[in-house]
C-alpha cells in the first residue's frame, strides 16, 4: 500500500490507478494487514536468516506476495474428460474415504474443495453465456451469429469435453486465465500446445468445420488474450521481472513418447500464427533434437529473424538425459516441455515453483568471501567468516574460503524456502491448479502437500560470467603474476575505482585477464569448479515435499535469472572483474557484456562447459544479432548450422536471440513514440521495450552483439 501513489512514477513497470480504486483499496487494506501471504510468511523465518531478509539478499519479495508457479496443468485431460471428468473422480475419492482414518479429514476437505472450485468454474462459464447472448440481441446479423457461438461453446467447456477445436481453445483459455486468478499467479504455461491441440486441428480440417486460415485466426485471438493478463508487482519485485512479464510458455516441436519427431502441421500454424500477433506473451519454445523436421527448423528461423526474441530453443538431447537421471520416467521426459522462461518440466505431473526460488548472487558472495563473512554493501555479517583477502597468500585459500561461505548461504536459503514453502503450503493451496495436476486427487493432497507426481524445485544462481571473470582476475594478477597487492585491490573495490590508480586498476582487470565466453579454459574452468560447489551443496536438502509422495523431493541448480542480474547488481559493490558498484551483472549464463571477443562459436563453447546436465533448472543464454546479418538465405544456414553444432556436438541445453541492432535500440530509448511496438528478450521472456526500465533498457543496449 505504500507504493500506491508511485506506480505511475515508476522507472518501468508502471501501472496508472485511479483515485477511486486508490481509496477503496486504503478502505480495504487495514483487513489484510496481517492476513496475507507475506505476514505469515514473514512470522514462519526464524531468526536465525532475518539478516538476509532485512537486505534482500535470496531476493525473495515476489515469493511471498503472490503465486510462481511453472507449471502446466493436464490440458490433454482437461480437453478429454472435461471438468465433469475431474469432478466425478473427486466424488468416487470422497466417497471411498475411511474418515476414522485421521489422515482422511485433510483428503476429505480438499476434495470438497475441489468439487466447490469447478462448481465455480462452470459459473464463470456462465457469465459469458448469458453475456454472449445478451450482445446477441442487439448485434448485426454477422455479430449475431458469432456470438451465439460463443455462447454455445461456453455453455459446453470447460465443464465438458470438447467436440471442435474453437470448444479446445476456448476451454483452454478459461483454465488458463482462471489459474492466474487463483493465485495472483505467474509461469502457467500452455505446455505441449502443438500435441494436445492436433487431434482437434485434424479432425476439423477434415470434416470441413475450419480452414488453416480459420485456425490462424483462432490461435492469434488466443495469443492476444494471453497478453491481457497481467499483475501488479511491487517495486522491488519488478527489479528482477522488468516488463510485466507472465512467463506464460508454449512449447511446440520435440518428441514424442515413442522417440519420433513429434512436429505436426500444428506446430507450423503456430508458428505462422506468433508472427502474426508479434507479442512479448506467450513465450514461444521449440524443443530441439537431432532429427528435427528441418523445414520446421527453417520457419523457426525465419519467425526469430522478426525480431522479438522468440522462439528459443531447448535441447531435447540435453534435457531429456538430465531428467531421467534425477529419477523421472522415460516417457514422461519424452514429454517434457518448457514452464516459464526456459525452465522445464513434465506437465500435468510436477509440483508448485519448480523454479524461482531464492536468488544466489554468486559476485556478491565473492566479495563476502573476500571481506571475513561480511555484507560490504550493508556492513551485516552473512557468514561466520573464513579469512579477509587482504591477508591471502594463494588463490587456493580464497577458493577454500569461497567453498565454505557458498556453503553456510545456501544452507541459509533452504531455511529461507522451507519457511516460505511451508506458508504457502497452508495459506495457499491453489485447489483448481491441484485437481488438474496427477496426482493429487488419487493422494487427497494440494501441490504444496506433495500431491503432484514429481516435485523438484531450483533457486536461480545470478552473475556467473562476472564470478568467472572475477576468478580468472584475481588468480592471474594477484596470486600468480602479483602486480596486484591483496591490499591495493581491495582499497580499489571499496573505493568503486576512484582516482586516477583506481582507473588503471580496473583497466588491468578488465583487459588483461582472462574472460568467460572466450573458450578459454582459464576462465571457464574457474567458473564451472565454484559452480560445482553449489551443485553439490544444494543436492543435500529436501523440500518440504520430500517423503510425502512424489518422486524427487529435491533441489537442483538454475540459471534462469530473468532480469534480477540488475535488480541484484544495484546492491553489489565493484567486483573484481572491473564492473563498478551498483551495475547489472551478466544474465544467465551469457558472457559479460563485450567480454566475449572470439565470436559466437566460442561462447557456446564455453556455456558448454558448465555442468549442463546437473543444471537442470536451466541454462539460460542469451544471444544479440544484428538483423542484417541474417539477412541472406546462406547466413539463415550458417546460424541453424551453429545451432546443430551447439545442440548435437556441445550439448548446450538453451539458447535465444535478440535479432535488433544496438542503433534501433539507442533510437527507441531516445524516441520512445517512434517505437512503440519495439519488443526486445530480457531474459527468458519477451517485453516491450518502452516498458522496461531505463537500467534494463541499458543493459540490453550494452550487450554484445555478434555476426553469424
């Protein structure tokens, strides 16, 4: 409430709010003061990790204000049976219940719970029935018409199957809009859009009820009713969710249960179909394998060459493989698809925010490392303390010292999530999302109680470019070639670089060490041995669902720090890698921003030397080409050559692109009115470029941009 009169004073993000909902909302709030998520949530931390919430450091407001979920529900299932198939499961569950059994009264309330919510689902159905037919009235004969179509597909979905593809859309929309209100939600995702939806497209097609055309016009209406949906977010949430995203994901393409190519001619209408809309929502991921259909690769290509950052790409080769190892079954990783921003899951099947949980800030847990276990930017203690810099001999003591700092943060985090996890659990059950995820009707049990079939989650690891950068930095110049004293470098931090030897000094650290995205083992191998850390530390603690049901129960490592690499780099002091106080970090795992001089071909050799296949909350990076290097047929076959290349022999498992020029970029923050339409990728999502910050608008602008 706060920051009611601020929201249209915004940087980015900015919301316009009349003065009437302001005071109804004054009127309203002394109620929710202490009954929302954020206050029981706040009251579950214990003391003990208070330190981290008061500075922000895990990033955790958007975690207790509203819902995260990636995910996607069952929309094959709920197409098939209809709401009334879930319902009558629901029925038979509660009425086989043993209520001596005390476990049975918490199954027996859910299932109540689910029987009200689709009751209230078929309602909201109504409404647009009865609006429908009431516009109908006073319409024009052609408006007539469609509207009393309308009606007649609402009467019918979601509560029952559907018959036609117009009834699967509409169904589709109603789940996928009624989620959002459920849970104040992002990252519910249309899942594997192209194979659920196609035998629907087929059979139409060929009983002469649509056209492709009719198809078309179907999904772009669906596209921009997506991007309708939005949510308010607070200021500090919106540092690392610039540009209103969703994160609603459609992921068409990949395989199917049996190994085969799994493009259909769906898949290419919806291609056909985003080009058309050319919007920042839905996220649009085409699943990559060996033996993609190449045409579909081509016209993946041509849609990217448009310009607003989609589609991306994941690597089924990678993906796949990574799955089964933490226990998921064959078929089911066959099924993946993407829920989020480049985040993948099984869906119908995996638990609540199996991403985007707290966010480690490798960089400023460099300069913790470096300064005794203490915050330099707050002055707080974070760690017990391992050694100040200043008194380090060789590289191999900061590397110990590192190892045991990562270690105490992370373990601080998990109590971090387990509280807030816990709060959710109790406070916000997310009824309508559970009865559409197996298997929480055949548990009587909500997501958060361990109802769905897999449960993994992964919190988002930020600035590894600049860790490595900073690595390579300090062993080169400090430890083995010594032109740089412990004491001198670190005055040299604290002051930003001022001065005239502060500047030479970061001048040495910018051009002579080596950097990541160089395909220099120097810097790539420093990264991926700290990064190991992590991934061994975290593995170590279970969620709060671990035991009670799903496969999994664990945590594994993520990339995918959509905008927070600003939002976390204006509370990070000047790093070792020369970056001055308070700017961005690098995004995902892409290089520092002008770091990379080798070319694309050696930046995908370095991302490839992450440990990919334990980095299975995704490995996001990101990409910049200027349009005109695409601009030939043979220069479109050079890149699908480097993504083969990538995929097949480097096994990368995410890459997008941003097909803009840096001057259109200069020229759309200098004359905004001239671009209004200008959508740029951020990070795992698509925005508009005028509603982003002018931080992010900067560090979009200042990324490197390659030739192909």
């Amino acid at each position: 409430m706060n920051e009611l009169d601020l929201f249209e004073k915004r940087d980015g993000d900015v919301f316009y709010i009349t003065e009437e909902t302001k005071e109804e909302s004054r009127k309203l709030a002394p109620f929710w003061e202490n009954n929302n998520l954020r206050a029981r949530a706040g009251a579950m931390l214990p003391d003990e990790v208070q330190v981290y919430m008061e500075t922000g450091f895990f990033g955790m407001e958007g975690k207790m204000n509203s819902g995260d979920a990636h995910l996607a529900v069952n929309y094959q299932k709920v197409l098939e049976l209809g709401l009334v198939g879930f319902e009558e499961r629901t029925r038979q569950a509660k009425a086989n219940l043993d209520l001596t059994d005390p476990a049975s009264i918490d199954k027996y309330h859910f299932y109540d719970s689910i029987l009200i919510t689709i009751d209230a689902v078929k309602t909201y159905a109504d409404r647009f029935v009865a609006l429908a037919k009431e516009m109908a009235e006073t319409a024009t004969a052609k408006r007539r018409k469609e509207l009393l179509e309308i009606a007649e597909i609402c009467e019918r979905v979601p509560y029952y199957p559907v018959r036609t593809f117009a009834e699967a859309v509409q169904s589709v929309w109603f789940i996928q809009c009624i989620l959002q209100i459920e849970s104040n939600g992002h990252s519910l995702s249309y899942g594997r859009f192209d194979q659920y939806m196609y035998p629907y497209v087929k059979a139409d097609l060929e009983a002469g009820r649509e056209t492709e055309d009719s198809i078309v016009e179907r999904l772009t209406n669906l596209w921009i009713k997506t991007l309708t949906i939005n949510k308010v977010r607070s200021q500090a949430h919106t540092f690392s969710s610039a540009g209103s995203p969703l994160y609603q994901n459609v992921t068409i393409g990949g395989q199917t249960r049996d190994k085969k190519d799994a493009v259909n001619p769906l898949s290419f209408l919806v291609l056909k179909s985003v080009a058309q809309t050319h919007l920042p929502q839905p996220n649009l991921t085409v699943r990559y394998h060996a033996g993609l259909n190449p045409d579909f690769m081509n016209e993946a290509i041509e849609v990217m060459k448009l310009g607003f950052g989609m589609p991306a790409f994941n690597n089924d080769e990678v993906i796949i493989p990574s799955f089964i190892n933490k226990g998921v079954a064959e078929e089911d990783a066959y099924d993946y698809s993407a829920i989020g921003c480049v985040e993948t899951a099984v869906p119908g099947k995996w638990g609540y925010r199996c991403t985007g949980m707290s966010y480690i800030n490798f960089p400023k847990i460099l300069l913790i490392t470096m300064n005794d276990g203490i915050d330099p930017t707050s002055g707080k203690r974070f760690t017990p303390g391992y050694g100040h810099f200043r008194d380090m001999k060789t590289y191999a003591e900061l590397k110990e010292a590192w190892d045991k700092n990562l270690r105490y943060l992370t373990r601080m985090s998990v109590i971090v999530e387990n509280a807030i996890d816990l709060s959710l659990e109790r406070e916000v059950p997310d009824i309508l999302c559970s009865a559409l995820t197996d298997d929480c009707i055949g548990r009587g049990k909500h997501l958060k109680e361990g109802g769905a079939v897999y449960d993994y989650i992964s919190g988002l690891q930020v600035g590894i470019a600049k860790l490595s950068d900073s690595l390579a930095a300090l062993k080169k110049l400090v430890f083995e070639e010594k032109r740089l004293a412990t004491d001198e470098l670190w005055e040299a931090l604290q002051s930003d670089y001022a001065g005239e030897r502060g500047e030479e000094i970061r001048q040495m650290l910018i051009n002579d060490a080596p950097k990541y995205g160089n395909d220099d083992d120097y810097a790539d191998s420093l990264v991926c041995e700290c990064y190991d850390v992590y991934v061994d530390e975290i593995a170590k603690y279970p969620n709060t669902r671990y035991g009670r049901g799903p496969i999994g129960g664990i945590r594994y490592s993520g990339t995918s720090s959509i905008s927070a690499n600003v939002g976390q780099g204006r509370g990070t002091l000047a790093t070792p890698d020369g970056r001055h106080a308070g700017t961005p970090l690098a995004e995902g795992c892409s290089p520092s921003h002008n770091m990379d001089k080798k070319g694309p071909t050696s930046v995908l050799k370095s991302v490839s030397k992450l440990p990919t296949q334990e980095i299975v909350g995704g490995v996001l990076l990101n990409q910049k080409v200027n349009p005109q290097t695409l601009a030939k047929e043979e220069d479109k076959q050079k890149l699908i050559a480097l993504l083969r290349t990538f995929f097949n022999r480097l096994h990368g498992y995410h890459i997008q692109y941003n097909v803009v020029s840096k001057e259109t970029l200069i020229d759309a923050q200098k004359h905004p009115e001239k671009h209004r339409d200008l959508i740029v990728r951020v990070a795992g999502y698509s925005a508009f470029f005028n509603d982003l910050s002018k931080a992010t608008q900067d560090d979009i602008i200042a990324r490197t941009e390659h030739s192909i």
